[in-house]
C-alpha cells in the first residue's frame, strides 16, 4: 500500500471519504503476546481524537492494577481528548481453573449485555472487548449473535476485539484481523512475568 493508497477500489457507491469513516470491526487473535497492547495503542490514538472510549475487560481479574488502565484513567480525566470508561467482569479465569464457573458465565454475559445497551445508545465511538475471544471460543457467548449485534450497529462506532482463539465467524466478519503469533518468549524459559512488561 504505497503512500497510503488502498490496493484495490471497490464499485460499492461510496465516496472516498464515506469509506474511510466506515466504522470498523478489529480482532487482535493469536497466541503471542501485544493483543491487548495494540488495542490500548489504538484507544490512545482514538482519545487524541476526542472519542469517548469504552473499555470491557472480560477476563482480566478485577484486582489486577494494569497500567493501560491507570494511563487510560488519567488521560480521560485531564479535560484533554476523549472520555474513558474502564469495566472490568472477569475473575482472572482464563489462566486460574475455578470452580464457579457458571458465575463467570453470567458475568460475561452480563458485559456483553452492557456492550449491546452500550451501541444501541451510541455511548462511545471505540470499544475495547479485551479477552472477549474468550467468552465466545468457550461458547459462553453466542458468535452469531455478536456478529449480528455488531453488523446492525448504528452510527461509526469501532469495536477492537482481543483473544486467543477468536472464532472463525467473527474473524471472517471482521474488517481487520492481526493474528499474533509468538516465535518466542521469556515464559518459555521459565520467567515469569514482570512490571512494565505484561502490566
């Protein structure tokens, strides 16, 4: 893509400028490692636009101090750029085996039930569904469904979607999938995770 300059042009009857606002769906898939990272690198440059943000993390416990959060937080309350809104309804389950599971369940369907009341209202111009792959991998939420809901989204609100595993139907319906692959990381050595790098 030299310059910027789609590769293709398609007879659609849309004016350059209509096809470039088109509201987009995103899925950051993949077993390496940035998912999330890339996704908050776009909720940055959506708050330089002055979008409101919506932030649903759908695994990640709600005792976990990430710093995208935290930077994410402040940027929203300094008066500058967009709003943000962070909603965390995970327990941490994806890497701890539990037993409540059905409760985990509910919870994630709950948070999808808030996106859905979310873009019907038009509350924000960007949602970050980080680890929402989840959730519909494990059949917990119905793919289907989400492609409908987001296929009949109103106005130009962006949806990124973060996970391992995302669903066949959802990466097909997409507008830009990345698939991280990992060629290598320090876990396989046996280090743990540190500060400043996974949070």
């Amino acid at each position: 893509m030299p310059q910027g300059q789609p590769s293709v042009v398609p007879d659609d009857g849309l004016t350059t400028r209509q096809r470039r606002n088109r509201a987009l769906v995103v899925v950051h898939t993949g077993a390496g490692k940035g998912k999330s990272t890339a996704a908050f690198g776009l909720a940055l440059r959506a708050w330089n636009q002055g979008w409101p943000i919506g932030v649903f993390q759908f695994v990640k416990s709600a005792k976990w101090r990430v710093g995208e959060e935290r930077a994410l937080r402040v940027l929203g309350d300094s008066g500058e750029g967009g709003s943000v809104v962070w909603n965390k309804m995970g327990e941490g389950w994806s890497w701890v085996q539990r037993d409540a599971q059905t409760d985990n369940e509910a919870k994630a369907r709950e948070g999808w039930e808030q996106v859905k009341r979310d873009l019907a209202a038009e509350t924000y111009r960007l949602y970050v569904l980080d680890e929402f792959a989840y959730p519909l991998h494990w059949g917990w939420i119905d793919t289907d469904e989400v492609v409908e809901v987001l296929r009949g989204r109103p106005g130009t609100q962006h949806v990124v979607i973060t996970g391992r595993n995302a669903p066949e139907k959802l990466v097909g319906f997409a507008d830009l999938v990345t698939d991280m692959s990992k060629v290598k990381h320090p876990m396989d050595a046996g280090q743990k995770g540190q500060r400043g790098i996974e949070w």
